[in-house]
C-alpha cells in the first residue's frame, strides 16, 4: 500500500471512519491534518466502541504511530479527556505512539465564547457551527496571535500572548455584553495541563520525513468533506479549513508527492450537518 490520504467528497459523515480504520490496520503512520474535535469517528474493534473525535484512528491499533499535524486546532483539555477516556478502555498511548505537532494552534475557552455569542447574535442566519472555537481558533492562527503548543514551554512567552489574545477579543465580548476573557485563569489553566501535553510535542515533518526515508506506510486521515472546504466549498457554510487531499501535506509537514493515492468517500444519499440552503 502506498501512502494514502483519504478525504470524503461530499459534506461529510461519508463513513470514512469504517475506511481509515480498514487502512489503519495496514499503515505504520496515521495523520490527522486539518480540524478540529468537531468531527470524528466511531470505531468499533472486537467488539470494542471507540470514539474518536482528535486523536487519529491508528491510535487504537497497537504498533501504529499516529501524528496530529500543525494543520489541526487542538483544544489541549479536550485530547487530554479523549486520552483518558481511551486509556481506560485498555488503549496505551505514550509519546511512543502519539505525536503532537508543536505548531499546533490551541483552541482557547475565549475561543469557544467567541463562537457560542456570534452564532446567538447571528439568529436565523446562523451558520451552524459546533459552538468548540474552531473557527475563532483559526482566525488568531492566520492572524498570527496564536498560542501554540510549544509556547507552553515558556510560561513569560505564554502569558504575554494571552494577555494580547485576551486584549483582542475583549473589545468585542464587551460590546456584546459578554463576560470578558480572563488571560491569568487561562494561563493557569494551560499551565496545569503543560507537563502531560508537551509529552506528547514534537515535529511532525521530521517524523514524515523519517518515514518516508525507511519506506514506512503513511495514512492521511480527513475530516469533515470536500464540500465545507474553506475554498472549495459552500461558502460561507463552511468549516474553517482546508479539507482537500491538498491539506494534507500541508497541514502535516509533508511534500505533496508524498501522497500516493488519494481515495475520496461518497454515499449513496446526500445529507449534511449545520445551517446553509442544503439542509
């Protein structure tokens, strides 16, 4: 098998998740590239249900290593949960097995408050989001204020960027009469989870270029579909990424002729999630 990225070529919930775990089973290296935790899969392995809605699918499988690359926002109370929920169902998962690219943009709560208050401000216009700061989250990346995961490793360079983050976002919280951000209760809160997450830190691209280099299998797993591509989709009921096969060296830290195949997901009907003219 050569490398794969598998994406789903309509609005999503394609049953991808039945294909990455097929193909999980037959790679060395499983990546998530784009998104966040408001996509994900269900699998279920000897009878086991396993949830997934971050963390790649290769992680249940013993002898895979799995890789969330600089393309994903990650909310780090949320892969510390989904970590704990898996350990307890018998998954190990060390920095042996998980890589957490430490360019990754990190989901923050005034991210979430930001995208509960415009959704309610927006009425019936509303665009259907999950409410979890993914999109908030990615406007700081592009706007190059973003905390990512290896500023956890320095907490003076942490705080003063939740203090700008929290400055920002605070003039419009307050003209909407929300409750502000707190940039110290953020620090803290980060600062609590930073030994166990940066456990996990690396670089993606160096472990893509290892694999690349000993001939190791790499599987590309996709969220959401083609059709709430940021670019390529229905705008503006879109998600906040790119989610092409293109996305997929970029969002991991790899070349494009990387990728061998790229294998798009289609079902027989048409369905779609959040708001927009196809409902």
């Amino acid at each position: 098998m050569t490398n794969v990225a598998v994406i789903g070529a309509q609005w999503g919930d394609e049953g991808k998740g039945k294909i990455v775990d097929w193909l999980s089973s037959r790679a060395d290296v499983v990546v998530r590239f784009q998104g966040g935790h408001n996509a994900g899969h269900t699998l279920v392995i000897d009878g086991v249900e396993y949830k997934l809605s971050l963390l790649p699918s290769g992680i249940v499988r013993p002898g895979k290593r799995s890789v969330i690359g600089n393309g994903v926002v990650l909310d780090p109370a949320h892969l510390l949960s989904e970590i704990k929920l898996l350990r307890s169902q018998g998954v190990k998962i060390t920095p042996d097995t998980l890589l957490v690219s430490d360019s990754v943009a990190l989901i923050l709560p005034v991210h979430q408050a930001i995208d509960a208050a415009r959704e309610a401000a927006r009425g019936d216009a509303m665009i259907g989001t999950t409410g979890r700061g993914i999109g908030p989250a990615y406007e700081d990346k592009v706007a190059r204020r973003a905390v990512r995961l290896g500023d956890l490793a320095s907490p003076d360079t942490l705080a003063e960027k939740l203090v700008a983050i929290a400055a920002h976002h605070n003039v419009w919280l307050a003209a909407v009469g929300h409750a502000l951000a707190n940039a110290d209760l953020m620090h803290a809160d980060l600062i609590a989870m930073r030994d166990e997450l940066l456990t996990f830190s690396g670089q993606s691209w160096q472990l893509l270029a290892d694999a690349r280099a000993n001939n190791k299998r790499v599987l590309f797993e996709g969220a959401q579909g083609v059709m709430l591509d940021i670019d390529h989709g229905t705008y503006p009921f879109v998600t906040s990424s790119n989610t092409v096969a293109g996305q997929a060296a970029t969002g991991s830290g790899t070349g494009p002729t990387t990728i061998g195949f790229v294998l798009g997901i289609t079902k027989a009907y048409t369905t779609r999630v959040g708001s927009g003219p196809f409902r």
